[in-house]
C-alpha cells in the first residue's frame, strides 16, 4: 500500500496550520505515447495495402500464390506486434542490469558470427540463416542488440561512477575517462561490426556506425574523452589493421578485394547516374537498369499517381519492387501525395520519439529512444534515397512498408521499447490536488 501511494504522491505537501494537509503534488498517470502507437499502426496498415500491390505480380509467378508475400509479412508484423505489446508493460528496471547487456551483446556477436560462418549466400552475400523453410537474417537483430548494448553499457558506467568507482591509479584520471567512455566500447562495437562487414553486409555496417555515433553524442561524455579516446582508437586501428592486412596471404587479400567489389560498382552507378558526361559513366546499362527503372516509376506518378493497383513497372520492369524499391511503386500508384505522405509518416514518427527521448528520466531510457528512434527514421530516409537516385543503391528495406519479416519484426521490438520508456520511463508530470 506505501509503494503504490509512493507511486502516485510526490514529495511536494503543503500542510495547513491545524496540520493537516490543505494541497498535495499528484503524479499524473502512467500513459503510452498514443501519437507513436496512432503513427506505427497507420504505417502498418498502409504498409500491407501497398506491399500487396506491389508484390502480387512477383509471387504470383514465383510462389503461385499473389497473396504470398502479404501473408508471410503480416504474420511477422502480429508477431512482432504482440512482443512489442509484451515490452511496453514490462517494467524498465527488468532491462537495466549489466548481466542482461553483456548477455544481449554477446548474442549479437554470436550470430554475426554464426551467419558469416553458416550463413547461405544469397546475391554474392552471406547474411541470411536458413531454418527449415524460414529465412532469417540476424543483421536486424544486431541492430536492435547494438543500441540496446551501448545503452546498457553508458548506464552502468554511470551507476558505478556514482558509486565512487573507476577512478585511476596509474594512469591520468582523463585518460581512463576516455578509455571507459570511448575507446573500449567502440573497440566491442566495432569488433561486432567487422563480422557483419566479412559477410559482407556494408549498408548495416554503415547504418550501425552511424546509429552507434548518435548514441554516444547523446550520452553527455565530455570533449575531452571524445579527443583523447578518438586518438587512442585510431591508434589502434592502424596497427590492428596494418598487421591484419600485411600478415594476409594474397589469396585471401583477393578475396576480400573481391567481397567489396559491388560496391565500387554501386558508386559507378551513382557517378553514372548523375553524370551527364559519356566518358564520365563507368557503370554499363545492367548495373543502372533498377535505379532507371525505379526513376522511372517515381516520374510516372506524377502528383497524384496512375492509381492504386495500375503500376507498370511492378510486372518484372522494376526488380525488388515488393523489397528495396516499394517507395517507388508507392510514388507510381499515390503519386507526389503518396510518396510525401510517407515521408511525413516517418518524419512524425522521429518528433514524437525524440520528444520521449528529450523527456526520458535516465541515461539508459534517453539512448534507447534516441538510438531506435534514429534507427528506423535514418533506415527510411536511406531507402528513400536510394530510390530516387539521391545516394547510391544500398539494399536498405524501408521500415513496415518493404517486404522483410525479419526486419518488421525487429522494429516492432524497438517500437515496443520506445514505449515502455514512453509509459514508465519519462519524468512524470505533476498536477496540484487541493483537500
């Protein structure tokens, strides 16, 4: 009973002169972000209405089954959609403990590794796991493990240092300051990226880097760590690197030349793509044929679209377009209005996260919200691009509308994360009760 009135009075408690109690601070209740729930289930919903247009065409040719895709889709958006429900009523203290960071980290690692050594290679990569007759690709978990992990890991960092602990004895006070809050945890991050990089899978890697980086600009750690444990890094990675490279066999530097051939050709592609000199175009017309095609679609739509259904490009003219190149089928069939809304779907989705974030009540809650926040919206922005032709091609899915179970699973893990810290990990507010 004392908790759960510790639960709902604040500390503030204006006393009469009789003494008695004339006004008490009443926390507010605990709510979940109904503008994130409100914005999810609009993407969710908007995003099955145009993967099934987008993908009848292509399983009905290769399943035999035009619904193939949607049902497979759905049955991992309710999934991930009842995990995520799970999540948001599950107390936030339960995920705050070292045991579960260092257990989350390493699973990450374990099936970055897993999928490098075990996984089928598929288009020249090795990033997925078959299980039976289900495909898994980890990449998406380790997207979600990695900011779950540094949050974990600023948190207990900070609990130990108020705690009077990780104070130096033989180096400088600075120097392990920037130690503990740059240097070791990159090293364990980029340790992690390095696997899914040999697989190799280098839009993940540069999606986690960034996503990585926004995470740590977030944590408060002083300017003095970033540029003692920068140096300190990069140190270590010229000779890490040098003494990996140099002690390589040549066979298996051809190899690794190899693994990043595609994407030299992706640059080519967008120096092609955006040249308007012929000498200057080092892609051949089978490398540019998807980003043209996807061009194509988006300028067909015109402002408001050939209509819901009557895309062209979808019947084997544009490759992937139910994967990487739905927001084109999107702009074909909704036109300018249909692709704007999208955007403004995603951009509203990052205020409303940002806004939790700016109101999370620990260090912990504060990078989750910003890290998965950024995650999907960055993972968005990315997709749009690329099929515009604004950066080069990146395999990049975009969140809840392209086809990936796997993935749409995973970010409903984040989405249901965000609102846990939403619901109970925001600083409450206070509304005055008079007796």
């Amino acid at each position: 009973m004392k908790r759960k009135m510790k639960d709902l009075v604040s500390e503030n408690i204006a006393y009469r002169d009789d003494g008695k109690i004339e006004s008490l601070d009443v926390y507010a209740p605990r709510r979940v972000n109904l503008g994130i729930v409100i914005i999810v289930l609009i993407m969710m919903a908007f995003g099955i209405v145009m993967l099934f247009s987008a993908s009848m065409p292509k399983a009905y040719t290769s399943q035999g089954n035009s619904l193939y895709y949607v049902i497979h889709q759905g049955a991992f958006l309710l999934l991930g959609f009842v995990a995520a429900l799970i999540i948001t009523f599950l107390p936030l203290k339960a995920f705050d403990k070292w045991p579960v960071t260092l257990l989350v980290y390493l699973s990450a690692v374990g099936m970055a590794l897993l999928t490098l050594m075990m996984g089928k290679v598929v288009n020249g990569a090795r990033r997925w796991i078959f299980i039976g007759g289900l495909s898994i690709q980890p990449s998406e978990y380790i997207k979600v493990a990695i900011v779950f992990s540094i949050a974990g890991y600023r948190s207990f960092v900070q609990r130990v240092r108020k705690k009077g602990g990780l104070k130096a004895r033989k180096l400088s006070q600075k120097t392990l300051d920037a130690l503990i809050d740059i240097t070791i945890p990159a090293v364990l991050i980029m340790f992690c990226l390095l696997i899914v990089v040999l697989q190799p899978h280098m839009s993940c890697f540069l999606i986690l880097s960034a996503i990585s980086v926004i995470c740590f600009l977030c944590c408060g750690i002083p300017l003095s760590s970033w540029i003692r444990g920068g140096a300190i890094l990069l140190g270590i990675m010229v000779l890490v690197g040098g003494i990996f490279y140099l002690s390589m066999p040549g066979s298996q530097k051809k190899k690794l030349e190899k693994n990043f051939a595609h994407v030299v050709t992706r640059l080519n592609i967008f120096k092609s793509m955006n040249s308007e000199e012929e000498e200057e175009k080092t892609a051949d017309e089978d490398d540019t044929y998807q980003i043209e095609q996807s061009i194509i679609a988006i300028g067909s739509g015109g402002m408001t679209g050939v209509g819901f259904g009557n895309s062209r490009q979808k019947y084997m003219y544009l490759p992937e377009a139910h994967n990487d190149y739905v927001y084109s089928i999107i702009c074909e069939e909704l036109g300018f209005v249909g692709g704007l809304t999208v955007m403004i779907l995603f951009w509203a989705f990052a205020l409303a996260g940002f806004l939790v974030s700016w109101q999370a009540s620990s260090l912990f809650t504060r990078v989750l919200t910003t890290g998965y926040t950024s995650l999907l919206t960055l993972q968005a922005f990315l997709n749009i691009g690329v099929a515009t032709g604004a950066i080069p091609p990146t395999g990049i899915t975009l969140p809840f509308f392209s086809y990936g179970g796997t993935a749409n699973f995973f970010f409903m893990i984040a989405v249901g994360m965000i609102l846990s810290v939403s619901r109970t990990g925001r600083k409450r507010k206070t509304v005055k009760l008079v007796v």
